[in-house]
C-alpha cells in the first residue's frame, strides 16, 4: 500500500488541471481525501459524482479548512481573489501551490493578499494540458513524463517544497526548480510568443480581402502552424497581462529578427537566407531529437 | 480500360512531387510511357527501378522529344536553366506545366527562356506534400482530394489548360484556376509567410543564452508551431527569391498587426486583446470546420 503524501487536499478550481491532479494522486494512492472548492455548484457535483473529488465547497475559506494541501488551479486572473479568500485561515500546515502560466504576477497576487508570504508558499506551473477542458476532461495520466516548473521563494520552507515536489512526482511528472524569473522569461519564449504568433497571424489573414481563398488554399502545414490559435481567449488574456514584461520583450526580440529576415529577402541575400534556414532546421530537428519526437513539415 | 490523357509524359525532376504525379497517372492508366530527367543517374535509375519511370535521359532536351506533356518538377531556381533546354525543341503538341510554389518567377523564367510565351505553357501549383523527399517517399495518392492550382497565362491555349486540368484531376485532384499575382499573395499569407516566422522564432530562440532551457520546457503547441522550420533550407530559399515582393509585403503587414498586439499587452487593453484572441480563435476553428479538422490546441 502507497504511503499517504497528503491527508487532505484541495483543489480550487477542479477543471482539466485540478481533476487530473486530484486523479493521478488518488489513483496513485497518495491522498486520503480530495475536497473541491469553486463558484460553479453544478461542475463540483459533477466532479464528486465522476469521483475526481469526494466533497465540495463554493466558500473557498471553508474548503481549505483542515487541509494540508492547496493547490490553486484557477486562472490567473483569479489568484488574488482566492488568496485573499484564504488568507484568514490558512495554517502553519497547509501548503499552498497553483498552476499559474506566469509565475511573477501570481506571487505578486499572494504578496498582496497575505501581506507577508507564507513560508508554505511553493508557485508551481505543470508543463501540461490537452485541446480539452473542465473536469470531464481530466485523467489521472495528464501529468506522466510531463515537467513541472516549481519556483520556490526566498520564503518557502524546504518542507514546503518536498512536499509539493512529491505530489507532482507521485503523478509521474518531473520536477525541475528555476527562479520566477527565468520561468517566465523562458514561458514567454516558448508558449507565450508563439500564442501571439498565431494568434496574430489568423487574425491578419482573416482581415484580408482574400480572406476565403486564404484560408481555402491553407494546406497542413498553416493548420499546425496556427493550431494553439484555437486556445481559450479568456486564458491568453489573463496571461499576456500577468506575464507582459517578459512577454513584450520577447515579442520585440522576434520583430527585430524578423525584420532582418525581411531585408534579406529584400536583397536576394541568399547566404543569409540559407543560414537561417538551415540554423533553425537544425536547431528544430535537434529539439525533436531531444524530446525524441518523430515528425517534420508536409 | 481507362482513355489514355498522356502518350508520352516526361517528369523533369523525378522527386517525391515529379514521382507522385507519375505514379498517379500510371495507376491511373491516362498514361502510356513516362520518361524521366534530370542530372542524377543514380536517382533516375532508383525511379526506373521503383517503376515510377519507364526510361530516363540526363540530357533533357532528349528526354522531351516526341512529348506530349512535359511537367517541370525541379526546384524554383532551376526552372529558368530548364526552360532553356527545352527551348528549341519544343513543339505545337508539347503541354508545358510546373509545380513551383511561387508562379510570377517561373512566368519570368520561361519569358526570359522562350523569348515568346508557348501558347502550350500552362503553369500549376499542387498544395501537396510530405515531410518526406525524393523518389523513393513518391505515392500515387499524394493528390488525392489535395488542391490544384492552375495560373493559365493570356497565351495559353485552351487545349493546354484542359490538358493539364485533366492530368492532375485522373490523379484524384481538385483542380482551379487563378491568376498569377492572386495565386502569389494568397499563398505568401497562407504558406510562405508562416515558414517565415516558424524559422525566425526558432532561430531568435535558439541565439538565446537560455536555449537549452528553452527547448527543455517547450511543450506540443511549441512543436506543432515550429514543425515546418523543419523544411528544406534550399527550398525556402528559392520560394523567398522567387515571391520577394508578395512575401515582403505580407512579412510587414503581419509586422504592424503584431506592434499593435504589443501595444494592447503593454497597455493592459483587455477589450483589444480579448477581440483578437476571440476573432482569430472564430476564423481558426472556422477553417477547421471548412476543412473537416477534428484538432485544437494543447
């Protein structure tokens, strides 16, 4: 019999992320009780009855009570709202984390709630999610050989951060630790750019007088190019306002190299045309070779 | 038994689009005898031996003598060295057509090499491909339900055009005619664009100093989006030359939409970031009901 990592969790917020966690530990034999918190009675109930959850609360202050574990999976906008709801009654034995796409404006969110940050404060981010969401969505695999970005604070009590660390491992994920930061700078970079990218794109050809023909002659390789331009609008502006510093940097280190791109194709310069190619092919193709991934353009 | 459309057909540049048409027609049955050419004897002897061609020449203004249908499946920068070889020995009964991706350069290549347009040149585009390349990945279903594009020039002859038209359509292809410049803008917003921006983030990511990091924590919506930066450097090359000023102009209108994305971030504009991300989700789940695409983002 697994030994019990946590007592009594729970997850605000019981979507795609908080149910695949609160199944991958229960299937893992590591909780012995998962309480779900939120505003929405009727997904809660269909969280209890899928089994995600074993009880419910819509008072956030009430669910956490005699929890050792809280893991906030709400949308970023939220974080403050349901730090502030938990603030009064959170204890020396609750840890608390989320799964947060930007890891500086949800510690800035708990700064602003708790005045000072409790040292069982551990922000954390699951590198993990698929095209679906909401509870009916989750299974308890979501997280297995996935990475899961912790970014401990000055604060948090290496407690804290064991513990947080073994629930994610306990779903078969891997647990890597790096400075808020750097987190967001890199998130920025590899997720936060290339929504915009996309979503940019889609929506310059979709002003285009050809619009039809446009999207008519659009081969597989557009459909994979513009796939995460089909994401949640709600959640992309929730992260492009918490994560705006470094998500604007990255936006303007892209335009200026685009811009060089430019002008070589302006001047026939076929030499630096061919070395970026093929330096991003390389560069590409190593990524896929890395992460073991089998797959090239159409 | 099925009408012969070909009696003599020559594939110039037997590669995996040359050799799929081949493999096409003979499955077909359209065609009676399929010559090969090209510089490679190594590869012109695989595709005879592949069954794709019957015989092949290396000297290609051989190789379409006493053709009926000549179809120039060579990169966009060798299509000018091309037509000059065949210059003097084509005929009243010899269809010229090609498969560049970019149509106003090979239009340019033939008038520079034919001095006259031949009423029988009738230029195309199939929007089809693989990852893969050269003979041995050719299928006979590649332009199976896969789109045509035929840019008739004011030359060309009627015969020609319904020549043509029919090839690709015993291939199982949905053929259609468009001008030359509006073929080149829409396919530099649709294709050549997005393979701009795949290779200029990868390449603006891979100069990072956090590269490994960066590629470390990528996840599939970061794979599907750079997936074609995979693409053949010398290829993307040519198509850049080749649709410069229809590329150029896409590349800065796709430039002003992202500074104004930029701006909305930087200013904390929820109304102008919610509409984007809305409108472009719309336009992208749109194109995918169009296209009968079951996918959506990670």
């Amino acid at each position: 019999m697994s030994q019990k990592i946590i007592q009594r969790l729970c997850v605000i917020g019981v979507g795609l992320i908080g149910g695949s966690l609160a199944r991958g530990l229960k299937k893992a034999g590591v909780v012995t009780e998962v309480v779900g918190a939120g505003r929405n009675v009727a997904h809660l109930e269909k969280a209890k009855e899928l089994g995600v959850i074993d009880s419910f609360e819509t008072d956030i202050s009430q669910a956490v009570k005699g929890c050792d574990m809280v893991v906030l999976a709400v949308p970023l906008g939220a974080m403050q709202s349901v730090f502030e709801q938990i603030s009064s009654v959170i204890t020396e034995e609750m840890i608390i984390t989320d799964v947060g796409s930007a890891k500086a404006s949800v510690v800035k969110a708990a700064q602003q709630a708790f005045k000072s940050l409790p040292d069982t404060l551990v922000p954390g981010h699951p590198i993990a999610g698929t095209e679906k969401s909401g509870v009916e969505a989750s299974f308890a695999e979501l997280f297995d050989n996935r990475r899961i970005i912790l970014t401990p604070l000055e604060t948090s009590s290496s407690e804290a951060v064991s513990k947080v660390r073994k629930m994610w491992q306990a779903c078969g994920a891997d647990v890597v630790e790096t400075s808020i930061e750097h987190h967001d700078e890199v998130l920025a970079a590899t997720s936060h750019l290339p929504h915009m990218l996309a979503y940019s794109l889609v929506d310059t050809l979709a002003k285009m007088d050809e619009k039809k023909e446009i999207f008519d002659f659009a081969a597989g390789g557009f459909r994979d190019f513009t796939r995460i331009a089909s994401s949640d609008p709600e959640m992309w502006h929730d992260i492009c306002i918490s994560n705006k510093d470094a998500l604007v940097t990255m936006i303007k280190k892209f335009t200026d190299d685009l811009e060089l791109l430019a002008k070589a194709i302006e001047a026939n310069d076929s030499v630096y045309l061919k070395e970026i190619f093929s330096r991003a092919k390389k560069a590409r193709d190593e990524f896929c070779e890395d992460k073991n991934i089998n797959d090239s353009p159409e």
